[in-house]
C-alpha cells in the first residue's frame, strides 16, 4: 500500500463545525494528521492547513468526507508529492559568475578559443577541461518505468529527474536525463552514441526487454565510456550484497547452495549472471514457461546462454515443482506467484528475496513465519533490496579512474563492498543490507570500483588517494 501527503486548505464556519469534527471526519475514513497550520484565524471563521498522511486508495475519500461536513469549505487540495515535481526537480547553475567583460572573455570568446584548441589536439584533454570528467547521461525510452511499462519518454522524465537528483546528493554526480522518443533499437544505439562526447558514462534506465540486452551490449562494445543498464546491474548488484550477508545470517556457502531466480527478464538476466560470478554451483532459471534448463533450446538469446552454462540444473518444470529443497528463492516476476505450501517445501533455514513491486512474489505476513532471513523491493518491511545502493557509488569510481567499462569483476567488488557495510554486530535477519543513506556505501562501493577496475585493466587514470 502506498502513503502519500496530502495538504488541505480549509474555511471553518465556527457557528456550524468545530475542529474536533474535522478531525474525526479524517480519522474515520483512514487518514492521520501530522500538521496543522493556521492560515486565517478569526472567530466567526477561520482557515487552516492541514497536512495529512495518507493511503492512496483512501485520498478521494478524505476529501469528500469533509466536503460534505456542514460548515467546512475545502479552499485546496496540494499533493506534496505533485507539488515536488513543479518546473522539474533539477536545474543547472554556473560555477563561475560572469560579471564583466573579462569574466566573458575567459569563459567564453575569445578565451575559450584556445581551450578548444587544446582538447583538438589531445582529445583526452576533454576530461579535464570539460563536465565530461564528472557527467553521466541517464537515457531511457519509456518503455518499462518502474511497475507503470510502456508510458512514453515524457511521462518517464520525473524518474529520470529523480534519477539525477540521487546521483548529485550521494555522489557528487552531475547527471541528466535524456527521454528519447524512439523505441528503435539501431536509432536509440546511434543518438546514444551521438551525444556520447560530452558524457563520462552512460547509465540505461527503464528500457524493456529483450531490447535493453543488445542496447547495451552494443553501446558498451562501441563506446569508450561507461555503459550500465541500472535495472539489470543495479538490481543484481545488491541482490549478491543481500545474500551474501543473508548466507552469513543461516550458516550457508555460495558454492553449496540451490537458487531459484524467478523472473527471467532483464534484471533476472542479470541476477543469475552475478550468482554464477559470485560462485553459485546450482541455479535455476524460471520463467512463465517453467524452468530454463541447461542444454534446452530458446529463441531468446540471454536464456540460450543461461542453457549452456553447467551451473544450470537439467530438472524442468513450473514454480511449484522446481522450488523444492532450494535454499534461496530470488523472485523478480509478479505478485503472488508463491504461496506459504511453496516455501514450505524449501530447504531449512530458507531465504526469500520476493521483490515484484508493489505486490511480492508472496506476501510478507505469509513468508515471514517460514523463513530465516526475507527481503522485498519494498520500504515498508526490513531488508529492502533497492538499486540506489549501487548506481551513485558505483559511477563515482567508474567516473575518477576513467573506466572504459564497467565489467562483473566490478559490478562484484561493488556488491561485496555495499556487504561490508553492515559489520558483524549489526548483521541479523533483519538487517542485511545498509540503508541507502549510510555514508560508507558510495564511499565503500567507490574504492571497491576502482580497485577492480585497476585490476582488470579498466582504469585509465589512478585516483590521486590510490
């Protein structure tokens, strides 16, 4: 369920309605006042503000509950969410002020001539005379935003905005999003590449599968920067974070564990491309055929691949069947594909990261009984598995050592990194991953980027603190 603020402005007609009626009209139908503001006092009539907390499904029934109160007169209604989201969310400022002639000629003509001049002759020169050093473009296509799909590159800019705002407040990332109004794979592959000049790195965010796999491949293979589709590595990312401190929590190893990874689509992908880096021997793909089984034949080329790897189990069959004995259940699919009976069957000491949004795979009050250690994509119960642990951290490293890529030995080290966090003493089944405002994460997750990076031959450049 979804909470929001709501803001209402009203007119009270002491003579018909007191305070205490208003406030029972909200408390009836579901809503929580958490402030009051008067705007007008008087004694005939007043006007107040009143900030409520409350349930989307029960917002319009708060309203008209008090347009209906004799003596209430509802002046407004302010969504604080909409009210965010006026004029956009970022902006950019200069870093100098231009206050003369002179200022001008530096900034601008003709000083600026001979700084082109410059990055004309030694290319590389743009990384440190331009934004490029510490700018990430952040391009979608519309076509898969959050639980809302294919709703157009327009409509996905506010979670492109918010996107960017994240990037500069835990970072220090300059970011900005580009809604491209073309779902054409060779055309979003040629503007990417385009407009790549100015860009230290490229994060892909919201573009539907199977599209969004050679999109990237594509990109990464031809372009010298950093190219990282956030919803496939991002999620997978601290997927491994999760459940390799969940695996401390039970007593378990990553080579002798069987993991079911429901969901096969672009971050399920991408999930058991981690699990298989990260050691696991036993995994099994399920999608809403069945099971993907090694040596089986698909049309789509990212489950051919999972086919061929020998860590894929050779048993077929749905859900229900093949979630038997497995030790971890990772679900990236859709609400309520698993029951209580289902957990059940696993192995003990079971792991549950259900993380469809905004309905789990099961429901928490279902699975919390059965397991050692749950997780969802959820802020409302403990253990969110959210991607914004990874993608500030991890540009902020592929960013200060000029990585030409950002590859699994790093995405790895970031995981293991955004682990460490979370120390021996705090770890429990409750708490197995860092909250996504605890400073050591992009710190951690930075140091851990470059040091693979250096170590993979990625980096162009050594951090002057390395």
């Amino acid at each position: 369920m979804a909470f929001n603020s709501i803001i209402l402005r009203l007119e009270l007609d002491h003579r018909h309605v007191h305070f205490g009626n208003v406030a029972s009209a909200i408390s009836n139908v579901g809503g929580d006042i958490t402030s009051i503001d008067v705007i007008r006092p008087g004694q005939d009539t007043s006007v107040r503000d009143i900030t409520i907390q409350v349930s989307d499904q029960v917002e319009a029934q708060v309203v008209e509950s008090l347009r209906q109160l004799p003596g209430v007169q509802v002046v407004n209604v302010s969504d604080r969410t909409f009210l965010a989201h006026l004029g956009g969310k970022i902006s950019i400022y200069p870093k100098l002020p231009v206050k003369n002639r002179d200022d001008l000629s530096r900034v601008y003509t003709p000083g600026v001539a001979r700084v082109c001049t410059a990055i004309h002759e030694s290319p590389e020169k743009a990384y440190s005379l331009t934004v490029k050093r510490n700018t990430v473009a952040v391009v979608t296509d519309g076509t898969a935003v959050l639980g809302l799909g294919d709703i157009g590159p327009a409509a996905a800019a506010p979670v492109m905005e918010g996107k960017a705002m994240l990037f500069k407040q835990l970072a220090d990332v300059d970011a900005f999003p580009i809604c491209l109004d073309t779902k054409d794979t060779e055309e979003i592959i040629r503007i990417v590449k385009a407009i790549s000049p100015i860009f230290g790195g490229i994060n892909l965010e919201d573009i539907s599968s199977p599209r969004c796999f050679e999109i990237e491949q594509r990109l990464s293979a031809e372009l010298d920067i950093p190219i990282f589709h956030d919803d496939q590595h991002g999620t997978a990312v601290v997927v491994i974070a999760g459940l390799i401190n969940a695996l401390m929590v039970v007593g378990k190893q990553m080579d002798r564990i069987r993991v079911v990874v429901n969901g096969i689509g672009a971050a399920g992908v991408s999930i058991c491309k981690m699990l298989l880096a990260a050691g696991v021997t036993r995994l099994v793909p399920v999608d809403r055929e069945g099971a993907i089984i090694r040596g089986g034949k698909y049309s789509h080329p990212m489950w051919q691949w999972l086919a061929e790897q020998p860590q894929v189990e050779d048993k077929s069959g749905k859900l229900k069947d093949v979630i038997q004995d497995a030790d971890v259940f990772i679900g990236v699919s859709r609400g309520g594909v698993l029951s209580g009976e289902d957990v059940s069957r696993m192995a003990e000491n079971r792991i549950v990261f259900a993380m469809a949004n905004p309905d789990p795979e099961i429901r928490p009050e279902e699975a919390l009984p059965l397991v050692r250690v749950f997780a969802t994509g959820r802020s409302d119960y403990p253990n969110q598995i959210n991607n914004v642990l990874v993608f500030p951290g991890i540009f902020r490293g592929a960013l200060d050592c000029r990585a030409r890529a950002i590859n699994e030995s790093m995405k790895l080290a970031a995981a293991r990194a955004i682990a460490a966090v979370v120390s021996d003493s705090e770890r429990n089944e409750h708490y197995i991953i860092p909250s996504l405002f605890n400073e050591q994460v992009v710190s951690g997750v930075r140091k851990a980027v470059i040091e693979a990076a250096i170590a993979t031959g990625q980096s162009r450049r050594i951090p002057p603190d390395f």
